[in-house]
C-alpha cells in the first residue's frame, strides 16, 4: 500500500473543525427557528465562528501538503 | 502528467487516482513564467462578466428585462444582504464594488469548473484565491488605519472592557488572526473546496471510464461511478455558489470588523 | 509514490517542478495575473456598473414611492366611496326601520279600532238582547200578575161561591197579596186548620 501520510494527519485535523463547524451551525438553525428576526444579527457571527473553527482544518490540507513525506 | 506515464506507475495496468499534476496545464511558455490555462480562463471570465454587466446596464429600464433582473439580482444580494447587513447602513456603499466584483469572479471562475468546455475551476489554483484574499486583507487593514489611526487600529484589535491582566495575551491571539489566520484561510478555504472538489470529479470520472474498459462485472460499477460523477457535478454547484458567498461574506465581515467603531 | 506530489516518469519535459510541486505554492504568473484582472474589473464595476445599478435604484425607489402616493390617494377614494355607500346603507336601513315601526304602529292601531267597534257591537248586542228580554219579562210579569190574579179570583170565587172579581178589584188584594209574597211577608198558615 502507497500514499501520503500526511493526509492521515488532514483527515485527523479534519474532525475537531467539523464537529465545531456542525455545533455552531446546529445554534444558529435554532437561534433562527426560535427567533426569525435575529436572524441578520446571528448570520455574521455564526460565518465568523465558522471562519475561526474551520481554520484549523484548513491548515491541516496546507500542511499535508507542505510536509509531505 | 500523461496517461502513459500514470499508468506505469500503477505497475503497468492498474488504475492510477488523478493527482495535483492534472492541474497543470501550461499553453505558453513553460515554467514559473508560463501563461496557464486558469489565467487564460480567469481572462476570459472578467471579460464575460464585464461585458453581461455593462451590456445588462445599458438601457437602466425601470421594469428590468431577464438580463438586467439577473444583474440586479445579484447585486442586490450582494448590496444588501451582505454588504448593507454586515458593515452597517453607514458606510457600506464604499465598499460595495469590491464585494461585487470578488462575488462575481469568483462565482463565475468557480461555475467554470462544472461548465464545459472549462472544466477547470480556476480557484483550484492557488495563486488566485491568494491573491484576492491579499487583496481583502490589504483593504481591511487600510481602511481599518484610516478609521481609527495606526496605533488606534491596533489598539482596537482588543476588546474593550477586558481585565488588565488579560489583555497582552488577547493582543496576540488577535493580532495572529488578524494578521495570519484571516488571509490564510480566506484563500485557502476557496482554494481547498475547488481544488478537492475537482480532483474528486477527475477520479469519479477517469475512474468510472477505467471500469467500463475492464472486463467481467466491473463495467456496471463504472456506470453507477459516473452516475456518481453526475451527482457530485450537482453538488460541486452548490459548493462553487456557496465558496464565493462565503468569501465575499467573510470580506465583508473582516472589512466590518476594521471599521466598526468599537471592536 | 505520493499520492499528491506524483514525480511524473517524465519529470522534467511534463512541466518541470510546476508539474509537481505542491498545490499550494502559488504560481507567480496566475497571482500576478489574478492581481491585474481583478484591478481592471473592479475599475469597471466601481466607475461603471455600481452608479448605474444605484441609479436604477434610486429611479425605482422613486418610482415606487409615487406609485405608493397612488396607491394611497385610491385608497382614500375608495375610503371615501366605501363610506358613502355606507352611510346610504345606513339611511336605507333606518327607513326601512321607520316604515316597519309605522306599519306596525298603524296595524296595532287598525286592530285596537277593529276590537272597539267588535265591542262596542258586542255591548249593543248585549244591550238591546237585555232590553227584549227586560221588556218580555215585564210583559210576562204584567201578563202572569193579571193571569194569576184572575185565577186566584176564579178559584176563590169558585171556592167562595161567588164572584170576588169585582171586590178584588175594588180592594187590589190580589196586588197586595202579591206584594206580599214578593217582600217575604206572607206566611204559609194552615188555611182551616181548624176544621
């Protein structure tokens, strides 16, 4: 069997940021559904949260490039 | 990158999976100076867009017509339910062209990767969405200075109203996601959903056409792998349409940030 | 092999580290190029396109808030319309009300008319039933009196033997007695008790 390890290290990096990208999500559905009109307020924050969280996984595809075996 | 030499790889016959060298498509010249085939797409895509805009602008009708209405449309989703909602009713028409310029070329770039004959999402590349994501965090970061000062705009990185001790260690987490995180990975994010997204297809499909060549029963396996291909080609659509929206978005909230009035 | 950085067997003439470096090194020429292109369209959406689209807005907001003047001014016709309408309504409803509380006011009275008339008819009735019947009985009376008094005259005479009648009449003791009987006075005796 060949391949890279490094995207064994993307696929582990991937899991906190989708958890964290689902969990923020699933808050801003149910700050919506609860109360419609907040939505402009919550749309902002949720995409920042998602900015911030996702960062991590993305990281994780650039250095699975950049320390390649 | 050839067939040929994928296929020695494999040990003669077996399949070989598409890899990054499929993107690599130089027309002219050669090396780190060579006209690729992106640029001459991302060439091509300004052009369209400038010329749909400027010929869809043209008679300004009241009552727009299917061009016009598809132009205002977008612009509108661009104006207010980004720019108006996030940077504010004050000040957010200066910033309105940059956000509905990055919004349409990075969607019509991004479209370009499912619509023959491009094929080739340019954004897969990673100079481009770096390059615009430099350009955002250029802009944020002037606009931001002219807003409130130099040593203002660093100042207001930091919350207001945090306990003393805390605020050098607040200083650096934000001025590492100020300075590095935001630029990073508002390229990256677009550049890693188009680059795997595409990759993804290229295997779908030249995997699909390596079985329906192989003998036995593999043939079946290649037809439901390019129903597969169909599948993912609807659903990289959506995924192109939500990368530029998310860039965009996300441009607009970092140029927000910059110049709210206290951060 | 990587699977990612594939050095392709012919390295070199394919394209050279291009070929095969890794994806996120970017390529001086795209970024240069994505610069350029992206500075010439924002050019031409900042001085061209955004005016043009922002003039169509303010036309159409325009527009639309004289059309919402329109709007409002047929509103307040209709209003007013609406209004007439019902205050006719109203005049109808109320002399249609009038004319019921009339007919009825004129029906009571046509019924309380026709009872007086019936009763008064009635009482007439009643009243002249009463005077026949208050003038027979004093014709009986005068009748059976002169009847009664003849017979007690004819039988006492026959009894007596010989004609009272010219007594009777003389002394009125038929009427007396009558009288008598009429106040109560006259007591049953044993006539001959003695005998």
């Amino acid at each position: 069997m060949t391949g890279n390890i490094a995207i064994l290290g993307y696929g582990l990096s991937a899991i906190g940021p989708g958890i964290g990208v689902g969990l923020i999500f699933a808050a801003y559905i149910n700050g919506v559904a609860r109360q419609p009109e907040a939505r402009g307020m919550l749309q902002p924050i949720a995409f920042l949260g998602m900015a911030i969280t996702e960062a991590l996984a993305i990281f994780g595809i650039a250095l699975a490039f950049v320390f390649k075996v | 990158m050839s067939i040929a030499a994928l296929g020695m790889e494999g040990g003669g016959d077996g399949f070989v999976a598409p890899d990054a060298s499929i993107f690599w498509e130089p027309v002219i010249g050669s090396g780190a100076t060579a006209i690729t085939r992106p640029v001459i797409l991302l060439v091509i895509s300004a052009a369209l867009v400038a010329w749909f805009l400027l010929a869809t602008t043209k008679r300004r009708a009241l009552v727009p017509g299917k061009g016009q209405m598809m132009t205002e449309s977008v612009y509108g989703l661009v104006r207010n339910s980004i720019a108006k909602d996030i940077i504010g009713s004050h000040d957010f028409m200066r910033f309105v062209p940059l956000l509905f310029t990055m919004f349409l070329l990075i969607l019509v770039n991004n479209l370009f990767g499912v619509i023959p004959p491009f094929n080739y999402p340019t954004m897969s590349r990673i100079g481009f969405p770096v390059a615009l994501a430099l350009t955002v965090w250029v802009i944020f970061h002037i606009v931001g200075m002219k807003k409130h000062g130099f040593i203002g705009y660093w100042k207001s990185l930091v919350p207001s109203g945090l306990p003393k001790p805390m605020i050098p260690a607040i200083f650096v987490l934000e001025l590492i996601t100020d300075l590095f995180t935001r630029p990073v990975t508002l390229g990256l994010r677009l550049f890693g959903n188009m680059f795997a997204g595409h990759i993804l297809m290229a295997l779908f499909i030249s995997g699909g056409w390596y079985m329906l060549q192989a003998g036995g029963i593999l043939p079946v396996a290649g037809v439901v792998t390019w129903a597969f291909a169909i599948i993912m080609t609807l659903f990289e659509l959506l995924v192109e349409f939500l990368q530029a929206y998310v860039f965009t978005l996300l441009s607009a909230l970092y140029i927000a940030g910059a110049v709210a009035d206290s951060h | 092999m990587h699977m990612l950085t594939i050095p392709a067997a012919g390295g070199e003439t394919d394209g050279g580290f291009w070929a095969t470096a890794a994806p996120i090194i970017p390529h001086p020429i795209e970024f240069f190029f994505s610069l350029a292109v992206f500075a010439i369209l924002f050019w031409v959406v900042a001085k061209k396109v955004v005016p043009r689209l922002e003039q169509v807005y303010a036309e159409r907001s325009a527009a639309i808030e004289g059309g919402m003047a329109r709007a409002e001014e047929a509103q307040a016709e209709a209003k007013a319309a609406l209004e007439s309408y019902n205050a006719q309504l109203q005049d109808a409803r109320g002399e249609g009300n009038k004319i019921r509380e009339d007919a009825r006011a004129q029906g009571a009275q046509i019924v309380a008319e026709m009872r007086a008339q019936a009763q008064a008819e009635a009482a007439r009735i009643v009243d002249t039933a009463q005077k026949q019947i208050e003038a027979e009985r004093q014709s009986a009376v005068v009748s059976l009196r002169t009847e009664v008094g003849r017979l007690s005259t004819d039988l006492a005479s026959r009894i007596v033997g010989e004609s009272l009648q010219d007594e009777v009449r003389q002394k009125g003791i038929v009427e007396r007695f009558l009288a008598e009987l009429e106040a109560g006075d006259i007591r049953p005796e044993r006539v001959g008790g003695d005998l």
